[in-house]
C-alpha cells in the first residue's frame, strides 16, 4: 500500500446521485473519498486546495461551478465526475458520461484552462440565469423530491406561468 494519499474526491452527500458516485469513486484507487454536506463544499475544496495538485468534484453544474470558484487563482486542477441532472458543463466538456471512465480521465488525463466568470460574487461555468427561470428551478427541486424530474419540471413551469 502507497504511503501517498489518492487525489481527494468530494462527493455532495445529500445529492440523489451519491450513491453512485461513491461506489464508484471507492472502486478507484487513484481517489481519496470525501463526503460533505452540500452547503460545506466550497469550505471543503478551500481545505484540500491547500494540499492537492488536483481535486475531484462528483455532481451537478452548481456543485462543480461552486469549486470552480474556489480554485480561481490557485493552482489546483478541477477534475469532474458528472453527477447532475443535466449535466451541461461536463458536456461541454466533452466528460464521459460512464463513471469508470471519468474516473480513469480525472486520474491520468491532462489539463486545459477553461472561462469562468463571476456574477455578484459567484462563479459560473456556463450559464448564468435571473428571473423566472432561476424561480423555476427552486419550484422544480422543490417537487423533484415528491414527483421526480419530469413530472416536478412540468408542474413548476405551470406555476411560474401562472405567476409571471
């Protein structure tokens, strides 16, 4: 056994794909697992920056633009293993969507610099949106809890319709 530690891996312990994830993370030896509550992960990314040429973040855009911004300026590379519902940066990217595979990229792949700004304070990665989408989607996580995504997407946009 290696004496030195894997790259630290976070994982939103609360997200709906954690479980996943964490299996598997834990099947790659390349990783040192971490799990954090959601409203911890940008602390946590702080903490391990400190100490690690390059961090895994599993989860959705908001998980992964959440770290992006804690990296801004530091040397600490961002490696990413799709998590979220859509997943739009990861795409972009041109990510695998298969986790053994993310995983093996995230371990061994190279690096390459990629545009982030900041709207009041936060990073982005993407989009950045205002107004009645940004309403739909708290709505719609909201009743994803309840009635899933289709379903809570439906009845949100109905309502924001209705409201706006």
């Amino acid at each position: 056994m290696s004496d030195t530690p894997g790259i630290p891996a976070l994982i939103n312990a609360k997200s709906g794909t954690a479980d996943a994830a964490r299996t598997a993370i834990t099947a790659n030896a390349a990783f040192e697992l971490h799990e954090v509550d959601p409203d911890q992960i940008a602390e946590q990314v702080r903490t391990l920056a400190s100490n690690a040429a390059r961090i895994l973040v599993a989860g959705g855009d908001g998980t992964i633009a959440t770290a992006a911004g804690e990296l801004l300026g530091l040397p600490t590379e961002l490696a990413i293993l799709p998590g979220g519902t859509l997943n739009h940066f990861a795409r972009d990217m041109g990510l695998p969507e298969d986790a053994t595979e993310a995983l093996a990229l995230a371990a061994t792949g190279s690096s390459r610099t990629e545009d982030v700004a900041t709207v009041n304070g936060r990073a982005f990665l993407n989009t950045s949106s205002v107004g009645a989408y940004v309403h739909f989607v708290k709505v719609r996580e909201y009743l994803e809890r309840r009635f899933g995504y289709r379903v809570a997407s439906f009845f949100a946009a109905l309502r924001v319709m209705v409201q706006f």
